[in-house]
C-alpha cells in the first residue's frame, strides 16, 4: 500500500479537493484505495456523502439517547481516526465504503485537542502502530491532512510514504512552506526514513499575467528545496464548488470540466512517474 499524504499548513489552497479527487480518481481506475479524513473540519467526509450526525455526532445527542438507542448507536457507529488512536476502537471498525474500490475513514472532531490527548513517548506512532492491524488489502492510502502542524500531522508523515504539497499561487503562497519542509525533513530524521516530498501541486490557478508571475516564483523555490513541481496544474473552476455544494466527487458532477480534467491528468503523470 503507498501511502500519500495532502499537507500544507496553509488553508484553503485545496488539500481537500485533491486528496478526495484523487482518491476518486484512483479508484476509478480500478486501484483498491482508502481515503482518510484527517481534518477535524470534516470537509472531505461531508463532501463523500457522510452524515455527520450519524457518523460523528455531539456528545450531548449522545447523552439524549436511551440507554438501548445509546448501545445500539455505540455498536453501530463506525469508529474514528481519533478514538482508534486512542486505542480505544479497532482501525477496522472505522472503516465505511463510499463507492467501488474506495472506503473512507472519518477523523472525528476530537482531533482538534489531539496536541492536548496525545502526549505520551512515541505519540508519533499511533496511526503506524494502528495500520498494522489493518485487515483489507489497499494499492493506495490518500491522507487530507488538516493545516495544523501538530501531532496529527506527525503520526500522519511518520507512516506515509510521500507528501503531495497543494499551492495556489498568489502573494502568499510561499508563506510557511519552509516551516512545512523542516518539519517533514524532522520526521525524515526522527521517525520515517522513507518520507519524500513528491511533488508540489499547483491549484486554484488563474489564466492572468500575475498567476504566471507567481507559478514562476513557486517553481524557483521548488528548484531550491530539491521538488519537483507537476507538470499537470489544477485550474479554478467553479465545477469544483459546484460539485462540493451536491456532496457529489468532481467526475461524477462534469467530467468534462476544466478540474475534472486536470485532475485526471495529474493522477496519470503521479502514476507514470514511477514507470
Ligand atoms: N480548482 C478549483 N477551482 C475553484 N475552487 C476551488 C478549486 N479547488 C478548491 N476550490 C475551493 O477552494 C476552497 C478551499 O478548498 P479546500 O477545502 O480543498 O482547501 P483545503 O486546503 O483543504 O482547506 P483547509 O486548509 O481549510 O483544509 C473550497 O471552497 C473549494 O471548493
Ligand atoms: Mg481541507
């Protein structure tokens, strides 16, 4: 299984959208994928059709229920991220089927105090420690990391293989992406040896002058830390939103729009990339 992580601690620049469209995408060429939700925002698992009430509801709701509606929602209730990080559930049981060859993974909201849960030696470990149980076989993980660099984050890089970085150019597109890499190339050092950066996504991309200016910009800083920026840019499209406003995936919604097809195009020259 190779696993691929969408980070960038800056928000907004389509983590999301690439990881959700690329695990769609994946899938749709027959490869056995399993998508995480590792965002306590829960984007992506809104976006796949997930009712939140049902998968990661309040705690007060809980509370509401009787005592047999409450077990009976306890035993039935897929698990999240967060509580088989805990160790408290089984990453088995957290795992929900959202279409042919692609299942989801629900972080939970907990995740937002993850810093403040997970303190102990080897808080790193968690998810690496938890995937070693995992009984279904997948070609690819695709992780939507949330924007914090905390120690979900950790866990996330310390099992993955490789790190996608999403870019919408603009004036600040570069902000904290040196922060981003040290703490990837600590990860590197400390916990996983085998991480590499693959590649730097370019999202959100505008046909104006000062777009190119930027994608320019974002290609030099990308020479200097050693990655490659793909060929395959994203472009923005309103078929993207429009498709997120019906929870429906970006193919489903317009194959033939702009991002459908940039997408499509990224997922083959990530796949050739290794032929
Ligand atoms: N190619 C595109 N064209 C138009 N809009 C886009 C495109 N890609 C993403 N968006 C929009 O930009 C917004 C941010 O995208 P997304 O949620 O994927 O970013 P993110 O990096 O995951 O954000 P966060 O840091 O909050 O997790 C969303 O409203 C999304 O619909
Ligand atoms: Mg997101």
């Amino acid at each position: 299984m190779r696993i691929v992580a969408f980070s960038n601690q800056k928000g907004g620049v389509a983590k999301t959208t690439s990881s959700y469209a690329m695990a769609v995408g994946l899938a749709r060429r027959d490869y056995k994928v399993l998508v995480i939700d590792a965002d306590p925002q829960e984007n992506l698992s809104m976006t796949a059709g997930i009712d939140l009430n049902d998968v990661d509801p309040d705690p007060e709701d809980i509370d509401k229920l009787t005592p047999e509606q409450r077990r009976y929602f306890l035993e039935n209730v897929p698990a999240k991220l967060f509580e088989v990080m805990k160790g408290e559930k089984d990453i088995n049981k957290a795992i929900i089927p959202i279409a042919d060859n692609l299942d989801l993974i629900v972080g939970g909201i907990d995740l937002a105090s993850a810093d403040m849960t997970f303190t102990g030696i080897k808080r790193e470990q968690l998810i690496k420690k938890a995937f070693k149980k995992l009984k279904k076989d997948y070609d690819f993980c695709i992780i939507d990391c949330s924007p914090a660099l905390g120690v979900v984050l950790m866990n996330i890089l310390t099992v993955a293989d490789e790190v996608i970085i999403p870019l919408e150019p603009g004036a600040y597109s570069l902000q904290g992406l040196s922060r981003l890499y040290g703490f990837i190339d600590d990860i590197h050092d400390y916990t996983n040896d085998k991480l590499k950066v693959n590649g730097i996504l370019v999202t959100k991309v505008r046909n104006t002058a000062n777009s190119k200016i930027w994608i320019n910009d974002i290609q030099e800083k990308a020479e200097l830390l050693g990655t490659k920026v793909y060929k395959s840019r994203i472009r923005l499209n309103v078929s993207v939103e429009e498709a997120q406003t019906m929870n429906m995936d970006i193919f489903q919604y317009s194959g033939s729009s702009a991002a459908a097809r940039d997408y499509d195009d990224f997922i083959d020259e990530f796949l050739e990339e290794d032929e």
